[in-house]
C-alpha cells in the first residue's frame, strides 16, 4: 500500500453516485472491508502562507500572500464488523508509507490525496463482541483534483485546454516521437525541448520528472494556467494527457 500518487490514473468516478457512509481509499472501495463512517466529517479547508514583514519606517505590518496552502486533516469516526472483517487487515489497508488516493462520499466529484503514517492516525474508540468504532486522522493536501480531469486523452496539434479553476494545474503526459531527432512542445508560447529522444517518454510536472531527464533542455517543466491554454508540437505522433485540474480541498 501507500503508492505515490504522481501521475495519477484514478477511475473517474463522475456521474456515480457512491452508497453514502463510503469512501475510496488507494482505489479500493471500503465497502470491500465492511468499513462505514458513521456521519459526515467537519471539513477543514487547508490555511493560507502568508509572508509578514515589520518594516522600520511605517506603522503596522505587511502581509503577503504566497499563493501556497498547509495542509489540513479529516478525522474520520468508522466502524466495521468484527464478526466479517479482520481489524489488522483494516490497518494494513489504511496505514500509509506515502500519499493515497481518497474520494468520500459527499464528495464525490473530486480526489484528494491523503496521509495516514502512524499508529495516531488510527485509534480504537470502541469495541465489542461484534462491532469495532474507530477514530481515522487523515493529513489531507490542500488541493483536490477534478476526477473528470484525471482520464489520460489524446491531444491533437494546437489544442486548447480551459482550466476551470484559479489553480494552477501540473499536468502528466506521455510522448511518442513520430521519427528521430528533437521533439518540442509549446505551452502557451513556451517550448520544452527534448534532444532526439528516440521512443517513448514521459513529462510529470507535479513531481516534476522526466523519464529522459539527460534529453530534456532547460529545468521547467509544463503548467496549466487557470483559463485557456493553448498547445502544440513537433515530432510528435501521439501525445497524450492528464489535465489534473485542481481545487482547494475541503
């Protein structure tokens, strides 16, 4: 358990109305441990980084908005029945080594990326003879992505692509060069370029990484902007996306 969610495959989960009292969590239902939450959690969106600054010649002080959040934690209260599911199981599914995906039922439209790294993330409230009640404290990242945005699709030659949002997003994508010799994309007027790179490869701007790293030019790596983007390429016989559109998670 605990994969990476870095290019992230995720089913999208849009027009499905999940049974509520049920999540997702690393893309396993938890109906299929028998696991419920008992009602909806308090949603605690994430805070804001803010720059402050005492200069020494004005009253008062200066604050900055670094454009950048914390994150936030969602405390879950489960239960499950002891008689049909095995608590250690439970455990093994829950407990993290890194961030999983997460979709909840009342918000359903959306995956987040979530935390559960230690034994206090995962507290025995209750527990009898037949049902187990348990306190589930997730770290949640400030941002939460569109489902119907994480499904990789072709582009054609300059496409657009409309952000929704006011968010930045870091998208994925897979390139196959049409022939030898330098393939580049052009993302709203700027090139990455890449030096014969001769089969397949692949650009993850949220890490970020390139699966060619030796034949990337340059350090930057793809963004959509929130609005239209335009994009185009050379090269290049099929490239493929995932948007990863994104909100604030709460």
């Amino acid at each position: 358990m605990g994969a990476a969610v870095s290019a992230i495959t995720h089913k999208s989960w849009e027009g499905i109305k999940m049974r509520a009292g049920t999540f997702t969590f690393n893309g396993i239902n938890s109906e299929q441990f028998g696991v419920y939450v008992s009602s909806t959690p308090a949603r605690v969106p994430p805070r804001s980084v803010w720059a402050v600054g005492n200069p020494s010649n004005r009253n008062g002080s200066v604050y900055r908005n670094l454009g950048v959040f914390t994150n936030s934690q969602l405390v879950l209260n489960i239960w499950f029945s002891n008689l049909e599911n095995n608590i250690d199981d439970i455990f093994d599914w829950l407990l993290t080594d890194d961030y999983a995906t997460f979709t909840p039922w009342y918000d359903d439209k959306y995956t987040y990326k979530v935390l559960a790294n230690s034994d206090s993330s995962f507290e025995i409230v209750d527990s009898d003879s037949s049902i187990t009640t348990v306190k589930l404290t997730l770290t949640v990242y400030p941002l939460k992505y569109i489902n119907a945005n994480l499904s990789s699709r072709s582009v054609t030659n300059n496409s657009t692509f409309t952000n929704p949002t006011k968010f930045k997003s870091l998208p994925y994508f897979e390139v196959t060069p049409a022939a030898s010799g330098d393939v580049t994309i052009t993302l709203n007027g700027v090139v990455f370029t890449f030096k014969n790179p001769g089969s397949k490869f692949t650009i993850d701007s949220e890490i970020p990484r390139t699966s060619i790293p030796s034949k990337m030019v340059g350090l930057d790596f793809p963004v959509f902007k929130s609005g239209r983007n335009t994009i185009s390429y050379t090269n290049v016989s099929l490239l493929t996306v995932i948007d990863k559109f994104v909100r604030r998670a709460a």
